[in-house]
C-alpha cells in the first residue's frame, strides 16, 4: 500500500519527467521542464478548479508522448508479460495509461509551491539508462525524495519508465498488486478493474 502522501506527489514526480530530455545532461532538462509546468499550472490553478477536465488536457499534452508505457507495462505485468495475448497487452496498457492519467490529475489538487532540490548528477559514458534524484520540501512534514528513472530511446530521446518516492518504486508497487489480481482471478479481470477505476474517477 502507498502511503497517502506519496500518492499525493506521484502526479508530480510524473509531470517532472513528462518531457522529452535529449543531449547529455538529463538532471538539467529535467529542472528546465519542472519549472515549466508548474508555471503553467499555478498560472491556470484557477481554471483548472472551475474545469477538472483541463487537468486530464495538460496530462495528455504533456506527459502522454515522452513516457514510456510499453515499457512500463512490461515491468508492471512482469512475470505475466509473456503469458498474456497480444491484444491482452494493449488494452492493459491503454487502461493502465488513461487511469495513471485521472490518478495524477486528481492528486494534482494536493501540490501547492513546494520546493523542489535537485541533487548532483553524473552520467556514466555511453549510458543509455540515467536516475534523477531530487528531493520535494513541503511545507509541513518530512522532505520526500522523488527518483525518476528514464531510459533512452531513439535518437537522443529520454522517456520515463518508473518513479520511486520514498524509495517505493512505482512499477514494483504496481506489479505487486496487479501480480495478485492475474494470479487469483486473470488478466481481464485486472483489465476490467482498471477501466472500472478510470470510469470512477471521470464521473
């Protein structure tokens, strides 16, 4: 289970990575785009507590095209990735993409100006993986350390495929859950669930 104020930073962490970070220096790209979203959100802060929909728009904008969700479906099922059918596979993905989309909107209510710390980062030569580690500072209670790791694609391209806040690892924490779910009752059970979840959060 994730504790109720680290759900409260996922959608955070999410729009941290949500771009595309090309060239050498990651940890840079990353500042440059944190700093860009949350202008953009505390600019919009009013219209987007009039118009919850907005929240879902600047999700699919900006975070949808630069993460990597084939990959991360693929940790998340794990063991259960080569035992499920192709078209399985797609919608698993397609349901766990658009409820990861309504989850991180909803918590987006939650973040109010902290302070984010970013902390030294050195790349190992010719690496095609990078960790970014920061620290957010709320404004009552402990700092939560927020690692992004990103993967590089084609080109010069980084895509995010998991987030570990509080050292719990997106993917791993998923993969738990819905490991149990295909374990007791199958993969379109899960399947199910979760676009009973998405449909939850949109009424």
């Amino acid at each position: 289970m994730i504790p109720r104020r680290v759900k409260a930073v996922f959608f955070l962490a999410t729009v941290v990575c949500g771009s595309a970070f090309a060239g050498p220096s990651p940890d840079l790209l990353v500042q440059e785009t944190t700093d860009k979203v949350l202008s953009e959100l505390n600019a919009n802060r009013g219209n987007l507590q009039a118009d919850p929909s907005l929240l879902y728009q600047i999700v699919d904008e900006i975070v949808l095209p630069h993460f990597d969700f084939q990959r991360m479906s693929k940790l998340v099922l794990g063991k259960h990735w080569k035992k499920v059918k192709d078209s399985q596979r797609q919608k698993f993905e397609q349901e766990f993409k658009a409820l990861l989309v309504r989850t991180y909107a909803t918590a987006l209510f939650e973040y109010s100006d902290q302070e984010i710390v970013y902390k030294p980062y050195r790349r190992e030569e010719g690496s095609d993986r990078a960790v970014i580690k920061t620290v957010l500072i709320p404004s009552d209670g402990p700092a939560i350390p927020i690692d992004y790791a990103l993967a590089k694609g084609g080109g010069d391209s980084w895509r995010v495929y998991d987030v570990r806040i509080d050292e719990i690892s997106m993917v791993t924490n998923y993969r738990g859950t819905y490991g149990k779910i295909i374990d007791s009752r199958g993969v379109d059970a899960l399947i199910e669930l979760l676009a009973k979840k998405r449909e939850a959060l949109t009424e």
